[in-house]
C-alpha cells in the first residue's frame, strides 16, 4: 500500500542484520539551497514503490533546521548516521561525501547550534557512543531567501538519494 501524506513509513524491504540507520536532513529550507538537507530528507521519508528510492525497515529519517545537542541522545542510540547538508564552497550541485569521528568544537561558548563532530563528541561523552557517521554535502550555488533549490541543486536531488541510500544498504 503506497504511503499516505504524512506517514513515513510507506512500504519498505527488511534486509538482514541491518544496522539501525538515523538520517538527518538538515538546513534552512527559507534560503534557497540551504534548504537541500531537508528537501532530500523528506524525499527519502515520504519515498515509496512509485518515487524512490526506498528505505528498509530501520530507517528513520528526521528534518532539522539545525544541529542540536537535543539529537545527542537520540543519535547515541543508532548504530549508523547519516547527516545530509549544503556547503558553500564547490561547483554547484556537486555531492560529497566523507566519514565523521567525534570531535568537541573550539569554542566553549553555550548556543543551541553545534557543528556534526560536536554532536558526535556530545553523544559519545554524554550517552558512551557514537555512531558511524557520513556527511553528504551538496555545494549550493544560491543561499538567497526563497524556498527554491537553484537548477543545479534540484538537478543533483536523484544522485544524491541513491548515494545515501546505497550507504544505507552498504
């Protein structure tokens, strides 16, 4: 049975022993491709039969605006993360990815926001682990206000869901 607007579980395929994986989309959707992170989140949540790509069971997908010390125990829990942002640098719409270690930020300042490696350290300091963790960034070619991803982004959309899901599946 395809999925029904806002249920996030749609259909999926179990595989044996697989890890329990944490998606995180994360972003400010209100400028333009900051917003890729959650975009793509959402795309994965929502996937079913007829969009692609699908999700086994024990995936869960989350949308953030931002990274928070929130997500530390939650992410403690997981055996395998992936985070999904934009980054400034790059020839629009071109996808990275790279593996994660924990690692606690230069500043002590206390804010609401921290940066991947942080939240890593904060999960493995407060909660004893973290999780293997990829990072895929989309270089954006405009972070104006707008809620409209530039072509080259929206363009990489389709490559950069399968590259996560085939790091779901690996």
């Amino acid at each position: 049975m395809p999925a029904q607007p806002g249920d996030h579980k749609g259909r999926h395929y179990t595989y044996p022993h697989m890890p329990h994986t944490l998606i995180i989309g994360y972003g400010n959707p209100l400028r333009g491709d900051d917003g890729v992170g959650p975009r793509a989140a959402a795309l994965l949540a929502d996937a079913d039969e007829e969009t692609r790509p699908l999700l086994p069971d024990g995936v869960q997908v989350l949308v953030c605006h931002q990274l928070t010390i929130e997500l530390a125990s939650q992410i403690a829990e997981t055996d395998r993360l992936i985070l999904v942002d934009a980054r400034a640098t790059g020839a629009p719409g071109a996808i990275e990815q790279c593996v994660l270690t924990p690692a606690l930020p230069d500043s002590t300042s206390l804010t609401h926001y921290i940066d991947a490696r942080g939240l890593l350290a904060a999960a493995e300091l407060l909660y004893g682990r973290a999780p293997e963790t990829v990072l895929f960034t989309v270089s954006g070619g405009s972070f104006d206000a707008g809620e409209t991803l530039s072509p080259a982004v929206a363009n990489s959309l389709p490559d950069l869901l399968a590259q996560i899901r085939q790091a779901v599946l690996s």
